[in-house]
C-alpha cells in the first residue's frame, strides 16, 4: 500500500501539540463549597472514570481523517507484452547409435544425455552465455525410423522441458534406424500448423471471441520459422529424402540448421558395427538449401558452441510496457473516522452526558 499525499501525514505531528494545549486548559465552572472532605468520600462512578475516552475518540477520528486524506491506495502492476519471436521446432535423433559415449566437460555420458542438457539451456538459459527463448514458441520433435511429436510448439516451456528430460534411446531394434527426411518434414509441416494456428486467433482476437490464453498467443508476431535437426547418422529410413523435406521446408519459409554429433564410424545400440558414417555432406546441403548452416559437435563443448552460434543468429524481440493500476483504499479510513465521530457524539449525549 503506498499514499498518493503522503504529505498529509505531517498533520500527525499537530495533534500531540494540541492535546498537550488541551490538557493544560483552565476550566473556569467552578462552584464553592466550605468543604471537600465529605464529597471525597463519595465513590466515583464508571461513567467519571470512562469518560476520558470521549477525548481519545476525538483524536481517534482525527488520526484516521488524516489518513483518509492522504488517500492511501493499493498498486496492481500489469504488462503489456508485444512480442515478435521465433518458432523454433527441435528435432532430436533418439537412435539406437545415440547411446555412444560423449564427453560432457570431463564426464561421460551418453550421445543423447549430452544434447539433452545442452538443447535444455537453450530453451530455459543457463545465466550465463544462453539466456533462453522466453519469447518463442518451442516444439519437441523425436526420430529413429519412425517420427513423434512429443511436445507440440508452445510458449510456456515447462511442459516442455519435462518432455525434453524423459526422451530416451529406442529400445526397440524394429524402430531403430535414422529418418532424417521424415523428421525434417514433420517439423516443417507443424511450424506450417503453428503458424495457421496463430493467424486464426489473431482473427479471432479481432472479433472478440478469444480466452485470455488464445489473445496471448495471438499477440505473436512470427518473426522466423526455425528447425533445429540434431543426428548423428545417415539417412536409411522414412519415405521422404531431406532433400525433398527441405524443398518443402524452403517453400514454408523454413529455415534449417543441422548438427552432426559424434565420430564418424557408429555402433549401435545392440552392441553391432554400423558401416554407415555421419553424411555431412548431406547435412550441409539441406541446411544451405534453407538458408541455415551446419555445425560438427564432437563434445559438450563443441555442441554448445553451435548452438550458442544458432541463439545468437535467431535474437527475439520483447517490448514488454509496465502500468500500475490503484485502488483507492481511502474510504475504509473515511468511514472507520466517521463510526468515531458518531460514537462520541452518542456517547456524549447519553452514557457520558454531564450538567451543566
């Protein structure tokens, strides 16, 4: 609670000085008696001792006028956030060859734990060279042969990195393999939906008809579509080619940037030799073919490095605007002075009346 006269409160420092003149007051009704010993033998009644309280109502109700007056009231700060970020589909590899082992900055881990940390403080920051994509919509994506859309994109990224956390290594050998194409065409075709999608609120917003959530959403102003594939392989699954899920991407304004991970010769998860390598190349042309670049990780740090590059190229821009909305508490001051007034103007009239 803050005073929008907080001035006002001075006068505060005027009442002691005028209960001390008060007190010092001469009274001139006098009446003369010969006598006080016996009128000193009479008891004093409650309504002689209680009426000093009349006097303490006044300066009561003086104080909470005073109060009243310097119009104490409540701030409520809301914002008005304009934001023209980006969507951003991550696409992970979760291949059996994922579980080879990486080094974490001297730890060691697996493939797939590595990217998971480091995709992690892309999404949320660290404090430190990555401050996190607040204002950008951020999907979840997953590959081996087969696909999944495991988080769709949104704003909030909580359930999102909650996802993110629990993705693991296909434990199945039949869905083991590396469907780039499918997994580039997919995410491509889900930003092509979240963009739809946010056009139609924003249609929606300008009749009226949107939730609270819904005008949120609406208020985003797509600034880049992104797609960022991480793998470690080759493509040997899934019915499109990348070069043919990057045309498509291309044509929705998508822009690709690719990861390749690891060494060059892989084994997979059961434990076999795998003669396929890391198809840079290919990597390299479906990034180049949208507009985006590809990056070689072979550590913790390297992988960062490239990411932290993808962070700095694709910025977002907040303007967030701060008002404070009062409310008035003045009156509850007002009308607690005024229940003083009126008690010691009953009182005096009746409990407390004295003669003369």
């Amino acid at each position: 609670m803050e005073f929008q006269s907080p001035w006002s409160l001075l006068l505060l420092l005027v009442l002691p000085a005028m209960a001390y003149f008060q007190m010092r007051k001469k009274r001139t009704a006098t009446i003369k008696f010969s006598t006080l010993n016996e009128l000193k033998k009479c008891p004093i009644s409650w309504r002689v001792k209680l009426r000093p309280i009349l006097l303490i109502a006044r300066y009561v109700c003086l104080i909470l006028l005073i109060v009243a007056i310097a119009r104490p009231r409540k701030g409520t700060t809301l914002s008005e956030i304009s934001t023209e970020g980006v969507v951003i589909e991550v696409v992970v590899d979760h291949s059996g060859s994922m579980s080879e082992p990486m080094d974490y900055y001297g730890q060691t881990t697996n493939r797939l734990e590595v990217a998971k940390k480091v995709f992690a403080d892309f999404i949320q920051g660290d404090k430190k060279s990555l401050f996190g994509r607040a204002g950008d919509f951020v999907g979840l994506i997953t590959f081996a042969r087969y696909t999944d859309t495991i988080c769709p994109v949104v704003l909030t990224h909580d359930v999102l990195l909650n996802f993110l956390k629990d993705t693991e290594i296909v434990k199945i050998r039949e869905e083991d393999g590396t469907a780039i194409g499918d997994a580039i065409a997919l995410a491509a075709a889900r930003l092509k939906k979240a963009e739809e999608e946010i056009q139609r609120r924003k249609i929606q917003l300008s009749q009226g008809t949107t939730i609270d959530q819904e005008t949120t959403e609406a208020d985003f102003k797509i600034k880049n579509k992104v797609i960022i594939l991480l793998t470690d392989g080759i493509n040997n699954a899934g019915e499109k080619t990348p070069i043919e899920a990057a045309e498509l991407a291309k044509t929705w304004g998508i822009k690709i940037y690719t990861i390749g991970v690891g060494s060059e010769v892989r084994r997979g998860f059961f434990g076999m030799a795998m003669d396929a390598q890391l198809d840079e190349h290919l990597l390299k042309a479906v990034a180049e073919k949208t507009g985006g670049f590809y990056g070689k990780a072979t550590d913790a740090k390297t992988l960062r490095n490239v990411v932290e590059k993808i962070d700095s190229m694709e910025k977002t821009k907040i303007n967030s605007i701060q008002y404070t909305e009062y409310e008035e508490k003045f009156w509850y001051w007002a009308f607690a002075a005024l229940a003083v007034l009126v008690f010691e103007i009953l009182t005096s009239c009746t409990i407390f009346r004295k003669i003369p």
